[in-house]
C-alpha cells in the first residue's frame, strides 16, 4: 500500500510539473517542457478586433486574434502551449481606391505574418512582421502604444527593419523589398 502510495504521488507531481501554468511574460526558453503559457494578467483581449488608421493618403486595417492555448514545439523536440496574438493587415490609396496589400483573408494560424513578441509594462507592445517567400521573408519590428486618455486608440510606432538572411533574393537591398507596413508614426482607431 506504501509503494502504492508513492507512486501515486509521484505521478501527480509529474503532471503537475508538467502542466504548469505561468504568465505570458515568462521567456519562451524559460518554460519548462508542456508548460501553458497563459494570459494571465489578461492583455491580449485589449488588442483582439480591428484598428484602423491614416496617413499619405493610404488608409491602414490591422485585424488582431488570439490563439488561446497554442501548441508550440521547439526544434529541439521541447513543447509548451502560449496565448498568442496574430495580426494581419490591409492597405487602401485613398486617392485611386486601389487595395495596394491584403491578407484580411487569411485565417489559418500559420498563414498570420504579424505576431506580439513583446510587453512592455503594460503600455507598449513589440510585433513582428514576417514576410513571405516572394518578399524574401522580409522582417519588420514595430510598437504599438495604448493611449492612456482614449482606450479605442493606440499609436503605430517605431518601424525597423530586422536584418535577415536570404541568399536568392530578387531585390539587392532589404530597403528595395516591397513593404507595405507603415514606416511613420500613425494613431489607429479600434472599430467597433
């Protein structure tokens, strides 16, 4: 009955260690093997929904989703389940009613290029865009700010280009790539 017992407990402390919940802060290379990375300090519901905003006469739509508990493996064969915040984007020349960039209509979890990368005390918010094979798998950074006098805006800022490797890439620049993110500072209104 005492082995019993033992391997009882040791089962349980098992699938708790396995099963171990943590904020969605904690580094991604810090969680411990089939962890759940939860939003626990619930960010993500703020960005969720669509935002839309101004400017050079080109009119920007980001579509923001969670994906609650998602399954991730590692390359080293490690795995963990995260809340994760995807984004996609369209772009409108307001002068001629052109649609110049859209992938509004993806709706598969890999086929997202923009993904929340980083927290910043609740304020400001790291995305990162990458691009598909045609642009070179082109990689972009940019920050999203809340407004702390109008929850329904928050600030597009701080584009950067991500140095990247692509060796058969038809542009001779990473600056010629075709990119259709906004390169200024733009304020983006929640639609509701």
């Amino acid at each position: 009955m005492k082995n019993l017992f033992k391997l009882l407990c040791c089962l349980l402390l098992t699938l708790e260690a396995s099963c171990q919940t943590l904020p969605l802060t904690t580094s991604r290379f810090d969680a411990p093997n089939g962890a759940y990375l939860k939003d626990m300090d619930i960010v993500l519901p703020f960005w969720t929904g669509t935002w839309t905003g101004i400017s050079d006469n080109k009119e920007y739509t980001f579509q923001f989703t969670t994906f609650p508990h998602h399954h991730v493996v590692l390359s080293n064969g490690d795995y963990f389940y995260e809340d994760i915040l995807k984004g996609k984007f369209k772009v409108v020349d307001l002068i001629t009613n052109q649609v110049l960039y859209n992938d509004m209509m993806v709706t598969n979890f890999e086929d997202y290029k923009i993904e929340l990368t980083g927290y910043g005390n609740n304020i400001g918010y790291r995305f990162c865009f990458r691009d598909d094979e045609v642009h070179c798998d082109n990689f972009i950074e940019f920050t999203l700010l809340k407004n702390a006098s109008n929850p329904n805006q928050i600030t597009y800022t701080e584009f950067g280009y991500i140095s990247y490797f692509y060796f058969d890439c038809q542009y001779s620049t990473q600056q010629n790539i075709p990119m259709f993110l906004p390169k200024v500072t733009l304020t983006l209104t929640r639609q509701l």
